[in-house]
C-alpha cells in the first residue's frame, strides 16, 4: 500500500493542505464536492507519478473559504499551488466538481498543462443534478456501483458538511456554464474524459458534450463503474490513465493484453 505523506503550502493567501506519494511526472489531482479523499487509483497511479491531491480553500478541515466567488478563481488559487510547489508543467487530474476547476485551469494556463484528465467531470450536468448527499450509506450508494465492496465512509463533523455545503452551493454556478463553455475551443491539451457506465450523479452520455466541444478530447466509458470510477475500478483507471499520458492520442492502441472496458 502506498503511503501518501500530508503537508501544508501557503499560495495565493490560502493555507492549503496536500497528500503527496511517488515519483516521476507530477500528476496534481483536485478533487470532486466531497472533499480529498485518496482512493485505490492515486495509490496504483504513485508507483508511476509524483501524484500530489490537493485539498482546495474551504473543503475538508481548512478555514471557510469566503473569498473564492467562482471555480475560475479558483482554479487560478489551485494554478499557484502547483507553482509553489515548484511544477511549471504538470498532469492534471479533476475529478467530479474538481473537473470544471481543471478545465478552467486549463483554459486560464494551458503552457501549464501536458495532459489533463477528467473523472466523471460536473461541467456539464443534467438539470437539476445533485451532489451526492445524506448519510454515509446514501452518499456511497450514489457515488460507488457496489458500495458493498468499499468500505464504509466516516461521518464527516456536521460544521464541515454545513461549511463544504455553502462553498460548493457558491461555486458550483449553472448546470450549462457559458462562461467555461466559450473557452473550450481554446483548449487544446490533450484531454481524456472517462465516465462509469453506471454513473447517475454525472450519466455517461454526457460524454458527448466533451467530445464535441473540446478539440483534442478523447471519451471512454468504463464499464462496471459508477461516480467514482477510481474506487470501482482502479486498475481500470490507472492503467488507461497511464496509457494516455505516456502516449496521448495513440493511448487507443492497446499495448497490453489486459481488457479495460469492460
């Protein structure tokens, strides 16, 4: 099991906590509404990269973030983040919420950026979509395609669940952001996009959106998965993230023997 070591950085005038395992090219993670949690694929994706899952102002056990007014700014705090850790260049990885703030990051900074990678993205939602809520049990049963198998989430303390609540409320903007929308064409970092075929917070055919709208965007649907692919499937997802950014587009060629979807 990999050991993911905890420390704190000072950027842009937030206190920011992080989890850091491995070596090699940085991969950064930023993570979806529910706060860093560290599941099996950071653990697989570390024996290859230096993966680094920030915890972003007001999510978690940091002070509530009354300052960030919208995921743009945001994603130019966790832009500085990086830099105070020294990456000039880096894999980007956002995961749910944290997909639109990549995505931003990625418009604002692109000279930053070798390969981004969005986990079930919350870019784009159908209406009236929700962040997983309630109870563990609830939340899990949302968020994993057999919860049974995971083990059970912790309780979070009420004043962080009530805090988180009113950030990602903030933050989180329309269910079609124009805004974020416009700058896709500008993209052009080789982007992979992956949705569980199970999913029902962020439902697969979404997909298409991304496919379409971002010029050099590659979509595979993971089967057997829910939310949460890098828990249901772990060594799914390292290995085709691996893939992809050792080879970007040519990543579709399998090299190995091994059977990602399904």
């Amino acid at each position: 099991m990999t050991e993911f070591r905890e420390a704190l950085i000072e950027a842009d005038g937030f206190r920011i906590r992080y989890a850091e395992a491995g070596s090699g090219p940085p991969l950064v993670h930023l993570h979806g509404a529910g706060g860093m949690r560290i599941s099996p694929a950071h653990e697989l994706l570390a024996q290859k990269y230096r993966v680094i899952a920030f915890e972003m102002p007001g999510f978690g056990a940091s002070a509530e973030n009354t300052r960030t007014k919208d995921q743009a700014e945001l994603a130019s705090t966790m832009a500085h983040a990086a830099a105070a850790l020294g990456l000039d260049r880096f894999n980007l990885w956002g995961t749910s919420f944290g997909g639109k703030t990549a995505l931003w990051l990625a418009a604002q900074a692109p000279e930053r950026l070798t390969a981004l990678v969005l986990e079930s993205p919350a870019a784009i939602r159908s209406p009236g979509g929700r962040s997983p809520s309630g109870t563990p049990e609830e939340i899990a049963r949302a968020l994993f395609a057999h919860p049974e198998r995971v083990p059970p989430l912790s309780p979070q303390d009420p004043a962080i669940v009530v805090q988180t609540g009113r950030l990602v409320g903030r933050l989180r903007g329309p269910d079609r952001d124009p805004a974020l929308e416009a700058r896709f064409a500008e993209i052009a970092t080789p982007t992979l996009v992956l949705f569980g075929t199970l999913d029902r917070v962020t439902p697969p055919e979404l997909g298409r959106h991304y496919k379409e709208a971002l010029p050099n965007c590659n979509l595979v649907l993971v089967y057997d998965a829910a939310h949460a692919i890098g828990t249901d499937r772990p060594e799914a997802f390292a290995e085709i993230v691996t893939d992809f950014i050792e080879r970007r587009e040519a990543f579709i060629i399998s090299q190995n023997e091994t059977l990602i979807n399904p």
